[in-house]
C-alpha cells in the first residue's frame, strides 16, 4: 500500500466531509500526506486532483463568499460524488448484473464489475429469480472499445492504424464523436482531422490500439453534423430498377417494392448508395436479376463481367 | 479502466470498500477479497491501509475503524465516505451496452421485464448522452449459438420464414459461416435437405437449435458437394471488401492468395460479386464455370 493512495483516500474524505470550500493552505495543513516546500506540495496537488478526476471524482473550485475576492478552495460535492441512479430495486440491480457479465475481454468486463461492485454497495440484494428468464450470450468487444468509450467521454484526440480500401494501413488522427453497433460489427463516427469531414470507422478494421492524445476537453463535438450523418456515411440515394426472378433473391426483394412483371419476373424498384456495393448485390444474385435502370449501373455489371470472362477463359 | 496505475486502483477500491461494508457486514475476508477481485492478503493490507484514513486530526475518534473477528470484516465511523459512488463513463457504457444486447435478445419476453430494461438503458442513456449507440441487432438472439455451432463444427435445425411463401419450414444445415452484406446477416451453409451450399438471411431465422450429437467435418460437405477446394486467386482491386469476403487479414503486393473453400458455388459466386478484380489461378474446371455465369447473366442483356 502507497502513501500515495492513503493521502489520496484522505483528500477525498476531507473534501466530500466539508460543508465549505478549503483553500490549498488549509489542505496542505490538515490533510495527511502532503509533504516537501510549497512548490512540491503543489505539484502533489495538482497531479491527486487529475488522479481523482480519472476515477470520475470531479473537485469543485469556488469561493467562500461571492462578494469578496477571497482566495479560492476546493471540495467535492456529495450529489456528484454519489451514485447516479435512484429508484434501484431488486430486479433492476439483477439486470445490472446480468447485464455487466456480458462481457468475455478484460477491459469492459473489469469496467463492468467495478461498477456492479457500486450497486452491490447500496445494499439491495438482487432479485435473480425475476430475471431468470433472460439470456445472455457472452459477447465479445473489440479491444479498442473501452478506450474510446474514455477518448469520447473525456473528448481526448486519438490515433490509430486502420486498414484502407486497398488492404494497406493508415494512420488515422480524430476526434472520436459516438460509437454504434449495428448489425454485428461496431462503428466509430469521427471527424478526422486530416480530411476535415466525419467519417464512419469499423472497429475490426483497425489494426493497432487506439492511442489518446492526453488532454482532455480537446475538442467540441458538433452535434448537428453528427445527427445528419449516415452511419453508411455515403451520398445521395440513386434508383434502381430491376426485374427479379419470382422467388429469387430475397435480400434484394426485401429491400425495394416489388410489382408483377409477367409470370417469370417481378419488377423491384430500390434506392441504394453505392454504385460498388449494390453491384457486388446484384452480382451474387447471378441470373436471377436484371437491371432496367439505371443505364450507368446496367453497363458497370457488362464490363465488369465481360472483364471476368476474359480473365478467366 | 484498464490503463489506470496500480495506485489510482488501489484507490478506487478503498473509496468502494466503505460503502460495501457498511452493507455488507461481518463479510468473510474471502469472499469481501473475491468481491474485490485481489487476494485476501492484498485484501488484508488494503483494510489495515483504509484503518489509517479518515478525517483530518487522523486521532483514533476521526480514523475509519476496522475490525476482523475471526476472518469477519466490520466497518465502524465511516460516515463521511459512506456514500456508493457515482459509476465512470466506462463503467455506464459497458453496463448500457451489455442492458441493450440483452434486450435485443428477448424481444418476446415478458413486457413488464421489458419495460423495466428499456426505463434502466433511459436511465444509464441520460448519463452517457448519445455517446453509444446500439441499433436492432439480429445477429444477438442467435449468434452464440451459430458462432458455437460453427466452431465446433454441429449441425442445426433452422426455423425459417421465407419471405416468398410466407411460411415458416425447417431445415438441417451444416453452418459454415456468417456473411454480412449491406445492413443484413446471412448464415452460410450447406443445406441438407437441398444438398447444395444455401444462404439464410438470419434476420428472418426464426429459431435456431443445435442438433444433438451431430458432428459434420469440411470432408463430409465436400464429399456431398464436389471436391476438397484449395484455390488461388489473384487480386487486382477492391482488396479490403476481397479479404473481408474471404475471412482473410493479408494479401499480398502481387495479389497472391491461397484460399481453402467449402463450396465451389459460393466461390464462383464470391468470384462475379467481385468482379472484376478477382480472378482464380489455375483450376480449369472452376474457371469455365465461372465464365459459364458470367455468360448466363450477360444472356440476359442482349445487345
């Protein structure tokens, strides 16, 4: 056990137990730990106050009296000091729980204990029986997640290797803005400072961990960009119409509305993105599809498969 | 969490001890060490560490008093850190996270169980902000089962609505693998009933069950579907979406790659959606059946 954590238990008590803001001189004073000339105990300060802040402890700064321009002090108030969440009952700290063990990797699963570890201590036992009948399958995250889950709450600048479109690795600075899953696969929304433009990451893409610039508070995140952003981050939607073999191509028919044609086909009319990705779509229904329109995208499938032919005859 | 030094830990876990205690009281050091996840000697030091905090004067009336009675840990004059404190971000996130898969795995469960998950993701949500987003997630309700299945090589019962017919039929597969392509999930696989390589689109998988004692291996599907497949390809573009498609990490400069296949259909396939910047070396037999479908689409658009 260090000195360190000791004086850093003792601030915190000193703070939470005051009812009034105590300035510096009174804490060099009083509380146990603090050691060495003004300018050392200082910088033993200023580094346990960035030390409480990483266990999310926030240290207030005011004054006693705004009338007077006293010297200023600290404390920490109890309401942001104690846990969030009111109204906990049984079945609630059960789904917590059920909730928090989730997780196969050590770092969400760790956040996830230390915080159950929270709930545990408000002293209501679990009511297991009342959520017995869900399932948790065990899921796996990706090893950066827990990292930038801290680099979007603390808004730190990070930079990472992410694999291009052609297989090669980049080095990605941003400011990460929202994490999403969908689908399976998780997704980092970032305005990337090179490129000056938000873009949509995949986590399994990357391929190193993700490194924090340090300092807090670096960016602001621009909410109305962010909401008006696609997580497909592509462009304008384009119409397509196809003839569709009738009770062929599922994933196609689901996503356009679909007409009677004649007795083979069926008409489905569909919005897509990207010209690539709705190509490699049509393509793996072979020939049970045919593109009317557009005649730009009609063409890109001829080329492309007169190309294949010549590759492969 | 994770990156944080083993001081600033040790901290986090003596500002939680209070508070536990006094809810836990006459706790067996054990199981108080195991709670804590540290070992019972490292428990022991912690407690003697925390004996020697309190409030400022440090005399025995304004120190947290420890006591062990035979092993049994109690808590006494700890008011002032008697508090359970606020969770981190990381903390709420991976709780919320885990809450939201959860409910995305028990669409049919009872409401009032329902109702109560999506008040606590309302609740964890107002303290993240829109941070972390989780979107319908039809791979969760099954995907342990699926993955598992895969892995251990099982065969499945599949519960299937088909979208055409509009009914739901139930099929035995052996599941190769998952392929994700634009916002759905297919689970690929060779169907029993059919005895070729099939596709289910696993939002529309209703159910999903191992079938006991089963064991397929890659020999018995290619027995059933042709030959054992080891290809290679040449890779001239789209290599990121190409290496994705084939469960690979790398290609090489020269676009050289060795892949093993289970189906030749999905290859010839894999082949056409990607084309053409994917092309098979050698294999004349799968070449001509691949300019075979080529010419089979390209039929369909006389000039």
């Amino acid at each position: 056990m260090s000195r360190k954590s000791e004086r850093l238990v003792n601030l915190t008590i000193a703070l939470l137990a005051t009812k009034r803001y105590l300035t510096k001189a009174e804490i060099f004073k009083n509380v146990s730990g603090y050691s060495g000339d003004a300018e050392a105990k200082d910088r033993m300060f200023e580094r346990d106050k960035d030390d409480l802040r990483s266990l999310g402890i926030t240290i207030e700064l005011g004054s006693f009296d705004p009338l007077f321009e006293d010297e200023a002090g600290y404390r920490i108030k109890p309401e942001s000091y104690a846990l969030q969440l009111k109204n906990l009952d049984a079945t609630s700290i059960a789904l917590l729980s059920k909730a928090g063990k989730m997780w196969r990797e050590a770092a969400l699963g760790q956040s996830a204990q230390s915080g159950l570890r929270k709930l545990r201590s408000v002293g209501i036992n679990s009511d297991l029986e009342s959520v017995i009948e869900l399932t948790t399958s065990s899921q796996s995250a990706p090893e950066q997640l827990s990292d930038l889950i801290e680099a979007i709450t603390s808004r730190q600048v990070i930079t990472f290797e992410y694999l291009n479109k052609d297989l090669a690795s980049e080095v990605r600075k941003v400011n990460p803005y929202r994490l999403s899953n969908s689908l399976g696969y998780w997704y980092l929304i970032a305005w990337d400072l090179e490129k000056l433009a938000l873009r949509t990451f995949r986590l399994d893409r990357f391929i190193s961990s993700v490194k924090l610039s340090g300092r807090n508070n670096s960016f602001e995140v621009d909410v109305e960009l962010l909401n008006s952003h696609d997580l497909e981050q592509i462009g304008e939607n384009s119409d397509a119409v196809l003839l569709v073999r009738k009770g062929k191509a599922p994933a196609l028919r689901n996503e356009g509305v679909i007409s009677e044609h004649d007795s083979e086909w069926d008409r489905v009319n569909l919005q897509y993105q990207s010209s690539k990705q709705i190509l490699r779509e049509l393509l793996w229904a072979g020939d049970n599809v045919i593109i009317l329109e557009p005649e730009e995208l009609r063409n890109k499938l001829i080329t492309s498969l007169k190309e294949v032919i010549a590759h492969h005859v | 969490m994770s990156n944080q030094s083993a001081p600033i830990q040790e901290v986090s876990r003596l500002l939680d001890l209070v508070p536990f205690l006094s809810t836990h009281s006459h706790i067996s050091l054990k199981e108080l060490a195991g709670e804590f996840g540290i070992s019972e000697k490292a428990m022991a030091s912690e407690l003697t560490a925390l004996s020697m905090c309190g409030l400022p004067g440090y005399t025995p009336y304004e120190l947290i008093e420890i006591y062990f009675e035979s092993g049994f840990v109690t808590i006494n004059n700890h008011d002032a850190l008697d508090i359970p404190r606020a969770l981190t971000q990381l903390e709420v996130a991976s709780l919320l996270i885990g809450l939201e898969l959860m409910r995305d795995a028990a669409v049919d469960g009872d409401s009032a169980l329902l109702e109560k998950i999506d008040s606590l993701i309302v609740e964890m949500k107002s303290l993240t902000g829109d941070a972390i987003s989780i979107s319908d997630n039809p791979m969760t309700a099954f995907q342990a089962v699926i993955e598992s299945a895969i892995a251990r090589r099982r065969s499945l019962s599949l519960e299937y609505q088909s979208p055409i017919r509009n009914e739901i039929s139930t099929r035995e597969v052996d599941p190769l693998s998952l392929r994700s392509e634009k916002a759905h999930i297919y689970l690929v696989t060779f169907c029993h009933s059919a005895k070729a390589i099939r596709e289910f689109r696993l939002d529309r998988v209703v159910e999903v069950k191992e079938i006991e004692n089963s064991n397929f291996t890659p020999a018995s599907v290619d027995s059933q579907s042709g030959d054992k497949h080891s290809i290679q390809l040449k890779v001239t573009g789209d290599r990121r979406a190409i290496a994705e498609a084939l469960s690979i990490t790398e290609i090489p400069a020269n676009g050289e790659v060795e892949v093993e296949i289970y189906s030749p259909e999905w290859m010839t396939k894999a082949v056409l959606a990607h084309a053409p910047y994917m092309e098979l070396v050698e294999n004349a037999q799968l070449r001509s059946e691949i300019t075979r479908s080529a010419e089979n689409i390209l039929a369909l658009y006389p000039s």
